[in-house]
C-alpha cells in the first residue's frame, strides 16, 4: 500500500506559489525525506500534508483517501507531527501528564493512565517524568515527550519537521536512534524533513533534494552514501557536509 501519494502539488502563501508541481509516492512502512536548504519549500509540504495550509491544488493521498484541502475528513487518527522545537511545541504550563492525555481527550479515547506510562516507556522516560513540566526536562527529553504524544493514538504516519536540530549534538544520536526504534516496533512511516544528509541517509530509505520549491532529484540511500547522486545540486550539498565532516 502507498501511504502517501504527491500529484503534481503547488503549494501558494497568499497566493504565491512556494512549491511548484511536487510529486513522489513514499510506500507503507517506509521512511522518505525531503532534503534541501532552508526555504526550498520542504516544510511547507508538510504542513499541506498536515492540514497546516489549504492553500494548495493537485492531488495529496494518504493511505488511499483523497485529501480535499478545503474540506478535509479528519486524518489526525492516521497521521500525526513532531516539531523542531520541543520546547516550544509543549505547553509550558501542563505536565506531560496532561500533554499526553490531550490527544485521547480530543479523540474521545478512554484510558486509565496505562498508554501515558506505555508511551513514556516506549520513548525511554520512566514514570517519574509524568507529572513534572517541560521546563523541568531537558532538550532531549522535552522531544522524547513530543514523541510520545505523537504517538499516543497510534497514527500510522509520523511527520518529522527537523526533528533533531534544535537540540545538542550529543542528544541528536539519542532521538534518532528512539526514532528508527519506534518505527520498527509500531511498523510507522515516516516522511522527515530535514537539511542535515547524514541525518537522512540514517533514518530514511529513499530521500528528494528539493531547490526553489521543486523537487531535482528522487535518491536512494545507497545513492547518496555511493556519492551517485544525479543532479548537480545534489551533489554541491553533498560537497557541503563532506566538508563539514572534513572540518
């Protein structure tokens, strides 16, 4: 099954158009990332995908359903995001207690406190976090958090807006290595966006390099970690993090 399907996607802001004819498919249970240097248009796809902008036209298909961008079923059951910012997208004032329960709430979802402490379990926090505030956690443990409850009405698609760029070097291995671990274990997909290749050719199967709001080129992992990349754009950002890396 295709989990997501782009047909010729333009997305506008007020009417002008930041991303121009986008197409790729990503299969059930794979991992796909949209890989380009900021304002490329690679988030704004996610947020079209989300329910974040309606301002679009083609065609966005989750798991088969067609997406109307004016009057959208409600796919929130199915798909869900985890921001760049972890502290910025938990309510400062709720514990994770209340910030994990939110989604069943809106939902209508029963539960007895059972998926609060599976979920903090699932992403490597144990019990005692679940009254504390996020201002009390640190950066890696405030996206553990976003993680959970992401997760907690069990979507079969994670959105991944940056996920580890807000957050310190040595805690970046930590959340991708839980990421590519909950993939495994709740069979999810992912679509990640993110500028870091090395992060891509970690987490994700296949990756598109996207410039100006276009997609150049569609790539495997294999092509990009056998520097067999097409496009010449794709590889002067391959020329940037061997540099880096260099460095």
């Amino acid at each position: 099954m295709t989990a997501i399907d782009l047909k010729d996607l333009t997305i506008s802001y007020s009417s002008v158009p930041v991303v121009h004819g986008a197409n790729f498919s990503v299969a059930d249970g794979e991992s796909f990332a949209l890989v380009g240097e900021s304002g490329s248009g690679k988030s704004t796809i996610l947020k079209a995908i989300s329910g974040l902008n309606d301002e679009w036209t083609g065609e966005i298909k989750l798991f088969g359903e067609k997406i109307d961008p004016k009057n959208r079923t409600d796919i929130s059951r199915i798909t869900q995001m985890v921001f760049q910012d972890p502290y910025g997208s938990l309510h400062p004032r709720k514990t994770v207690d209340t910030i994990l329960n939110e989604p069943l709430a809106i939902h209508g979802i029963k539960d007895d406190g059972t998926r609060v402490l599976e979920m903090l379990s699932a992403v490597g926090l144990d019990k005692r976090y679940r009254f504390r505030y996020p201002h009390q956690m640190s950066g890696g443990q405030r996206q553990r958090v976003a993680i959970a409850r992401a997760l907690m009405i069990k979507p079969k698609l994670l959105l991944l807006d940056e996920p580890t760029s807000a957050l310190d070097v040595s805690v970046q291995a930590e959340i991708l290595n839980l990421l590519k671990k909950l993939r495994k274990e709740q069979n999810l997909t992912f679509l990640l966006v993110t500028h870091d290749l090395p992060v891509a050719s970690f987490l994700c199967d296949r990756l598109a390099v996207m410039k100006g709001g276009e997609i150049v080129e569609i790539a495997s992992r294999e092509q990009m970690t056998k520097g067999e990349l097409k496009a010449e754009y794709s590889n002067e950002l391959l020329g940037v993090h061997a540099q880096k890396l260099g460095a």
